[in-house]
C-alpha cells in the first residue's frame, strides 16, 4: 500500500490551498433582523446587547469581522421616534471618538426629512497605539446604524476600509 505519497500529496496540496487562502475574505451578508445588506471581508459574528445611547435604552445588534487587528462592524437598532434614531446617531460617533481620544478629521453630514447620515475619519490613541476610525452613521425613520472600521492606524487601509463601507446598503 503506498501510503506515504498519498499523505505527502495530501499535505502538499493542504499547505498549497492553505497558501492560496487570502487574509481578507470578502462575502456578502444580509442581516436577518435588520434591512441591510454589506461585505464583511471575513465571517462575522453577531451579538445583541441592552446600551444606554446618552439616556435612551435600545436593544443593539452588532455584527462584526476582525482582519489582521482592523474591526469591521455593524451596528443596528430601533429608536422609539425618529427624532430619538438621529440622536443614536449622534450617541454613538460621540462614544467611539471619545473611546480612542480621537481628533475627527473629516466630517460629513446629510440629512433629508427623518433621515440622516454622518460620515467620518478620525484619529486617537488606544493602549498606547494610534488608532484610526472610519465611519458611517445613518438613521432612517426609528432605525439607526453604524458602519465602522476601526484598528491601528497604519492597518486600517483606505482599499479595505472603502470597500467595507461603500457596500453597506439598505434594503
């Protein structure tokens, strides 16, 4: 029985895919719970948690993918009113800015009605590091996101970064 090549082509050939199996991974995702569809550059997980959003009390689902230290998350929940979705907005770019002591350095912003989105660059330091935070930050009618790349600052690639926030749409 010649069991020893087999197993040496077996390996050569795992160790070849292995090697072929690139760091980011995109794939699409269509969130179960909420109207919106991204590509996360590897599998994500998904957790929903109880926060205080300056006084309001939302249940959040988050969803994220971590690549070579960058984060790549999305975050969702429900407002009772719109007026309370925008202000999530708000809370939340306030809280991850504050998170990392960062400086915004580019701040967009759009509204329309009961609809409004903030998009940002910003920079800080977390444990010691330099950190860099791109996000998106969007509220539709009682609804509100958050889109975020987030990791050392000479990881967070502008490529990967564009991608991750430019396929976040609303279904």
């Amino acid at each position: 029985m010649q069991t020893r090549p087999f197993l040496a082509l077996t390996l050569a050939a795992a160790l070849f895919l292995a090697g072929c199996n690139p760091t980011y991974n995109w794939r699409d995702y269509s969130s179960p719970d909420a109207p919106y569809r991204i590509m996360f550059p590897a599998k994500p997980a998904t957790h929903t948690r109880s926060v205080d959003l300056n006084g309001m009390q939302v249940q959040m689902t988050m969803t994220a993918a971590e690549v070579e230290g960058v984060m790549f998350a999305v975050g969702t929940g429900v407002a009772p009113d719109a007026a309370g979705a925008r202000a999530a907005v708000d809370a939340m770019k306030t809280a991850l800015v504050r998170n990392i002591g960062a400086e915004v350095e580019r701040e967009s912003t759009a509204a329309a009605g009961a609809n409004a989105a903030v998009d940002i660059d910003a920079l800080g330091t977390a444990r010691g590091q330099p950190m860099k935070l791109r996000g998106h930050f969007e509220a539709r009618g009682t609804r509100f996101y958050q889109v975020i790349v987030m990791g050392k600052a000479n990881e967070v690639k502008a490529e990967h970064s564009d991608q991750f926030i430019s396929s976040f749409s609303l279904l």
